[in-house]
C-alpha cells in the first residue's frame, strides 16, 4: 500500500512536471509568435537578406569644351563579414598573399565582432579575379567608382582631388562636391546558410543617381601650352615656383591657371601640401614695376599727369627724405611715357607724390586689391593692403614702386584686364555650367560674368595707357615678349623680396604681365617667378614665356595654330 502511494505521488510530481513544462514552452511559443513576433521577424530577416548598397558614380568635371579632365571609373573593393568566417588566419594569409598584405593586419580586421569591415579599396583587374577565385566564405567584392584625372598633372591645382571615398577635398572637386556626387542606390538581396548572396532579379531597392557634371571657363588646349611653358621655365631658372594666368579680359574668364611644382591628382597623398597649393590664389607678392602702369591709371584718372609731361630722374640718383632712390640706368628728363617705358622709380616716386593718400588708397581697393576676388576655389586670400592709418610718409612712392602692398597673381591680372577692356573690373570665374548625366547644360552662367565696377575711364586706359604699354614691349624692358604678328602691350616687374632685416639683395620675384592683341584685346597674360636662380630680372625670366604664351593662345583662338594638333587633341581625350 505505502509502495503504491509512493508511485501515485512520483506520478503527480511528473505530472505536474510535465505540465510546467508544457506551460512554460507554451508560453514561449506563444511570446515568441504572438508578443515578439516582429523582434523575431526582423532577426530572421537580418539574417536571410541584407541591403547591399550602390554607389552612385562621381559627375565629370569638363573644361571649356566638353574635354573631360576628371571622371569616375568603376572598380571592385573587398569587404569580409567576420561574423560569418570560421577559419579567420586561413583567409587572412591568403588574401594577404593575393592582396600584397600584411596578414596579421587583415587577421585583426577578421577578429572584429563586425559584420562589416574594408579588407581593400579599389582593387587592380587582377586582384578582383583572385578574390573571386578564391571563394572564401564570408568575403566578397562590391563595385565602387574610383576617380580618375585623365591628364594627370593638368589643371591640377584648380581640379583639385577626392579622399578614397569619392569625397571633394581640394580644388573644384571641394567647391562643387554636392553637384558631382550624386546619391547612392541600395539593392536588398537575399543569403543562403553559409552567408552567401543568392541573386534574385526581383530584389528590391534603389537605383543610384549619378552626379552632375561641372563645366569650367579653362581651356584644355591653353592650359596645355601654359603648363608646358612653365615647366620649361622651372627647369631652366630653377625657382622655388613659377606662377601663371590667363584672363579673358572681356569677362573675367580663367582660361588657364597654372602652377610649379605640381602634383598629380591620381597619386595625391604622395606630393606635399606645397606642391598641391594653388599659389595663384593662395600666394601673395609685392609686385614691383608691374605696379607702375596701375599707379599711372590712378594718376591719370585724377588728371595728375599726362602722357608727353617731362619728369627729372636726377640721373639715377634721388634723395627722398632719409631714402636715397636709384635708377637701373641714370636718366635726366623724361616723358610720363617713359618712365614707364624704362621703369623709372625716381621718376615713378615723384608723380606719384602727386597723389593724396585717401584718393590712392580708394583707387588700389577699386581695383581689386586688399580684397578676395571671390572666384569661388578654397584658400583664396586678399592679399595685403594695409589700412591708412598704417601708412608713413614712404608709402605712396613704395607703393608706387610696388613695394608695401601684396597681391596675388589672380588679383594682379584681374587689375591688369582692366586697363585693356577699357577700365572695368570684372569678377574672376571659374565655372562655367552644370551639365546632366548625358552631357546637355542644364545650368548655364554658373558664375555670371559679373562687372564689380569701373575702375578708370575708357579715355584713360585704352587712350593714354595702352599706347605706354604697348611702347614697353617695342622699345623698353619688355622686348622679349614682342610677337611678329600680334601688337602686345605689357609690364615688367622685379621685385626683391622681403625678409627679416629688410629687403633682400639675392631673392626676387620676376614677372611679366601683358595683353593683346594691344588693339583689341582679347587676353591677359600674367606670369611670376619666384626666386629664380642665375638671372632674376622680369624682363628676362618671365617675358619669353609670356610671349610663347600669347602667341600660341592667339593662333589657337584664330583657327591657325601649328600647336593644337592631333596628339594633343588624343592626350587630351584620352
């Protein structure tokens, strides 16, 4: 009898057992498909399908034309999920050896408790086939677009570059970033046991929208020449940098920006932030004697002097307060047209005694200088114009000289545009439209071509200082930048440059600015050497290259250039 109550009492615990049991799974089903139903769902979810994103492709940027001088060409990345690898030192080693990797680097990626991680950026033809042939579970390859500058070094500077994610970091690349980037797509697909994409052709998603194309005012083709010119002169005068622009003087156009050094934008990282600077708006200078014909237009513009006035130079020498003035060459009387033509800085000093401080000072920021231009690329600066309440006694004929003030050489042909279009200021641009996926504009005037103000009368610059100008490059300093068939107007300048103790007496800054046709002007041409070695003097160092300069942009814009020819137009295409 006791035994049989026992066995009843192990029964009813068993049972009572089970029906806790039974209970409690119960419950479980019932909290798993009733109340966690959508918690559960979506873990299900997140393990058979995943979004794999789509990269939208970077817009061109164009020159002028429609050249293309930056696109986006597509490429493989590998990526692993190291969730799902089980031999992680196995895979590791031979990506490693396929990839020319450190294996214990991607080892460490491996050992992440991620489900995502770069294993590889932008991999060669030959990488992306050995990673597909190695099928190693939980790696795979993802499209990516890779920006490509397909004339290197060219127009580097204005172009700029991207980080490896596409993103703008210099240059118009920066500027215009959201235009060219355009907007990444996803598809949702769905993974098998072992982590697999399975492909399924009704698989949700987003198509990617590509980015827009950005046209600018520069000129392959002129670049091209104004680029190949400056490299000559950086080997021969070996300088610390030789600076060069070309303006449009009827609107403010850039139709060339260059600089050296240089970089190429394909291999960034590895060039110095000196070599990928953009000195021509980043860079200031004093001008010397290119100064001279600005100073002139603010003197004219006053009636102050006129053309055919004679000056006494003091043959060479003139004390000037505590200052003693010197002359490269001694000269007694000369014409106001002279002391251009043969850059007088005695001469130049007494005229511009003539000026009152307030009315100078309003004439230098009228045309441009003390201020940005606005252009629209990053690291621009005003340059350096000191308020009056900084000037001495000294400051006007300095100035005069081009010495106490500072521009950059985009300020400089934008001020020297001026005397050639007649005596307006116009605001420098540099982009030119926006243009669609296929090419058509879909933004024109980009920047408008704007007129900041006048700064001098018709009268005084195409009557009375253009005629100087154009006897600087016949008969004075500027000889060298003389063409047979085109009549050039134009100004040296030498500057010393200024150090600690004052002014050196072995580094200079050589330049040579000019326009033509002097008759009827179409472009401006600046070029700055910086510290060259050997021979400094702008009339020297910068003239012949801007001479070149004019004279294959000129032939090239009348349709009759030796220089534009069928390697050219394949390098620039291609």
């Amino acid at each position: 009898m006791a035994v049989k109550k026992r066995h009843n009492l192990a029964a009813n615990i068993l049972t009572i057992c089970l029906l806790v049991t039974f209970c409690a799974l119960l419950f479980q089903v019932a909290r798993i498909q009733i109340f966690d139903h959508e918690k559960y769902n979506k873990l299900a979810d997140s393990q058979h399908w995943t979004r794999v994103n789509i990269s939208a492709r970077r817009g061109p940027i164009l020159d002028r034309n429609g050249v293309k001088l930056a696109d986006s060409i597509r490429v493989s990345s590998v990526f692993a999920d190291p969730v799902a690898i089980k031999n992680k030192r196995g895979s590791a080693e031979k990506l490693a050896e396929l990839l020319n990797k450190n294996p214990d680097d991607i080892h460490k990626l491996l050992k992440k408790n991620k489900r995502f991680v770069w294993i590889k950026r932008k991999l060669s033809n030959v990488e992306e086939i050995g990673v597909k042939r190695l099928k190693l579970r939980g790696v795979y390859t993802r499209y990516e677009y890779e920006r490509s500058y397909l004339n290197n070094e060219l127009l580097s500077h204005v172009i700029g570059a991207t980080d490896i994610d596409g993103k703008g970091i210099e240059g118009v690349e920066y500027v215009f970033n959201d235009q060219l980037n355009g907007e990444d797509g996803y598809l949702v697909v769905e993974r098998d046991g072992h982590q697999r994409h399975i492909t399924n052709v009704n698989s949700a998603g987003v198509q990617p929208s590509d980015g827009a194309g950005v046209m600018l005012t520069i000129d392959s083709v002129i670049q091209k020449h104004v680029e190949d010119e400056l490299e000559a002169a950086f080997k021969k005068r070996k300088p610390l940098a030789v600076i060069g622009v070309v303006m449009d003087v009827r609107n403010g156009e850039i139709l060339a920006m260059a600089n050296r050094p240089t970089f190429n934008p394909n291999k960034s990282s590895r060039f110095k932030a000196s070599d990928r600077r953009n000195r021509a708006i980043t860079d200031c200078y004093e001008p010397g004697s290119i100064m001279k014909p600005v100073i002139m237009g603010a003197l004219f513009n006053n009636n102050l002097a006129s053309p055919d006035e004679e000056i006494f130079c003091h043959n060479g020498a003139y004390k000037m307060g505590s200052r003693v003035l010197h002359d490269s060459h001694p000269y007694g009387d000369l014409s106001v047209t002279d002391v251009i033509v043969k850059s007088s800085n005695i001469g130049m000093a007494q005229l511009a005694a003539r000026l009152d401080q307030d009315k100078l000072y309003g004439f230098l920021e009228n045309i441009g200088f003390g201020s940005k231009l606005k252009i629209g690329l990053p690291g621009e600066i005003g340059g350096i114009l000191r308020p009056l309440s900084g000037w001495t006694k000294y400051t006007v004929p300095s100035i005069a000289m081009g010495h106490e003030i500072a521009v950059t050489p985009l300020q400089f042909t934008a001020a020297f545009s001026c005397i050639a279009n007649g005596g307006t200021l116009y605001r420098p641009s540099i982009a030119k439209a926006i243009t669609s996926n296929d090419g058509k504009v879909v933004i024109k005037n980009l920047q408008k071509r704007s007129a900041i103000r006048r700064v001098m009368s018709n009268e005084v610059a195409r009557d009375m200082l253009n005629p100087m100008l154009t006897k600087v490059v016949k008969e004075g300093t500027g000889k060298k930048a003389a063409l047979d068939n085109f009549q050039v107007a134009g100004k040296t300048g030498t500057a010393q440059k200024l150090e600690a103790k004052g002014y050196s007496h072995s580094k200079f800054v050589g330049s040579f600015v000019a326009y033509a046709p002097a008759d009827n002007p179409r472009v401006c041409v600046l070029v700055m050497v910086d510290e060259p070695k050997g021979q400094y003097y702008g009339g020297t160092v910068a003239a012949p290259v801007v001479k070149n300069i004019l004279k294959k942009t000129l032939e090239y814009q009348n349709g009759r250039s030796p220089y534009y020819n069928k390697t050219m137009v394949s390098q620039l295409n291609n």
